[in-house]
C-alpha cells in the first residue's frame, strides 16, 4: 500500500502549481516522483507569451543600438546610407528568432541549477539524485523565468517601447537591485539586475528543495541556493561585458 500512494501524488500539473502556491509539498512529491513534462511545457509557454510582450521594447532597443553601434563603429563606416538605412529597418522588424530559443535557454537554465544543486546535494551528503534535481529545477523554472518573463513583458507594454533603448533598458524592467544604480557601470547595473524579486523567488525554492528532496540541512541548503543566485548574477553580468567589448551592446 505504501508504494501506491506516492504514485497517486505524481501528477506534473499538480506538482507545478505546489511548487508555487506550497513549495514542500511539491518537493516532497518530486522526491518520490520525479516528474518534469508539465512543467516543461508550462514554462515554455510563458516564456513564449513574455517574449512576445516584450517584443516592441525589444526591436526598439535593437534599433537604438544599432544605430549607437553604426554612429561609433568603423565597421559601418563604408556603408551607403541606403544600406545602414536597409540594417537599422531590419532590427525593427519582427523575428522568430528569440522564440526559437526560447526552450534552448530553458534547458540551459535548468541544467545549469541542476548542476550546482547536485553540488550542493553532494556536499551536504544529501538524498538526491540529478533525475529529482533536474524535475525540480524544471518546476521551479516556471515561476522564475516563466512568470518572470510574463512580468517584464507587462512592464515594458507599460512603459512603451520608446523607454527601452538598448538591451539594459530591457534587463532593467524587472523590479531588482538594479533600481537602487541606476547610473552604475553596465556591467554592475546587469549584475544588479539578476539579484531580482524572482531570482530571490528562486534562491527560496533551490534551499527548500535541497531541504525536501535532497534532505541536506538547512545550511547547506541556504549557503547553495545563495551562490547558484549570485553565480547567475555574475555570469549574466560576464556575459554583458564579453559581448559589450565586441561591439554587440
């Protein structure tokens, strides 16, 4: 009797709302059941929907870049006008490229948490094991980056694609550190920026997992959840500094 009941919990969809409305429960399930499928499919859905919202903030601050870039790049310089011209219409213009990497992003987000929580499960000689790790990394990716998304898209839909000019305008829209630095250098500002109302959402739901499904002490579970938090801060602060010195922002 005792196998059939945690079988009777393992519904995705249920496990996806636990992990916003009750969290333990949630990684209770997932520790006996791992499962991803909804989830998966949910926070792709999201993501799409926010790519979507932001669309217009986001092509204007394509163009505005575009045109900063043509306006102190030697590269444009022997370029017609009619072909700047032609270049700075097409960064206006709709793509399907930011939803085709929609779910590639995912699954690199979701990896990478995988990975640093098995880490953290090894240190604290935890219960776990990546194929629970990684469910529940896949269901905490619907809050924190699905509704995240949903978030900024609403935000920039308010404000009006006139506010955004470059792709830190865009980064910036979510309620973050970032606010408190307005003026900081770009690679602070995006490092501030990852330090957010959701990535903090994320940073409880890392420790409670950890706590539930991995059962590492509330230390260890605490002390990893924080630094998968800043160490995401910081590679998306590294990343804008890479492509910033090449000449892309």
């Amino acid at each position: 009797m005792e196998s059939s009941a945690p079988a009777a919990k393992a519904n995705g969809l249920s496990t996806v709302i636990n992990t916003i409305a009750a969290p333990s429960d949630a990684f209770e399930t997932l520790r006996v059941a791992p499962t991803w499928g909804w989830a998966c499919l949910i926070a792709i859905v999201l993501l799409l929907i926010g790519t979507y919202l932001q669309g217009p903030a986001a092509r204007h601050a394509g163009v505005a870049t575009t045109q900063q870039m043509m306006a102190t790049s030697s590269f444009f310089a022997n370029l017609t006008p009619e072909k700047k011209a032609e270049i700075v219409a097409r960064a206006g213009q709709p793509s399907v490229f930011p939803y085709i990497t929609v779910a590639i992003t995912l699954f690199i987000i979701v990896l990478f948490n995988t990975l640093f929580t098995l880490i953290g499960n090894a240190v604290g000689k935890g219960q776990a094991d990546f194929k629970r790790l990684w469910a529940g990394s896949m269901n905490i990716a619907v809050p924190t980056f699905g509704l995240g998304s949903i978030v900024v898209g609403i935000i920039t839909m308010l404000r009006g694609p006139d506010a955004f000019n470059s792709t830190m305008d865009v980064a910036r829209a979510m309620p973050s550190l970032a606010y408190l630095a307005p003026h900081a250098s770009p690679a602070l500002v995006t490092f501030l920026a990852g330090i957010s109302i959701f990535s903090l959402w994320g940073l409880f739901l890392n420790a409670t997992m950890l706590r539930v499904t991995a059962r590492t002490t509330p230390g260890v579970a605490w002390t990893f959840a924080a630094l998968i938090t800043l160490l995401g801060a910081l590679l998306a602060a590294g990343a804008f500094g890479a492509a910033h010195n090449a000449g892309f922002m």
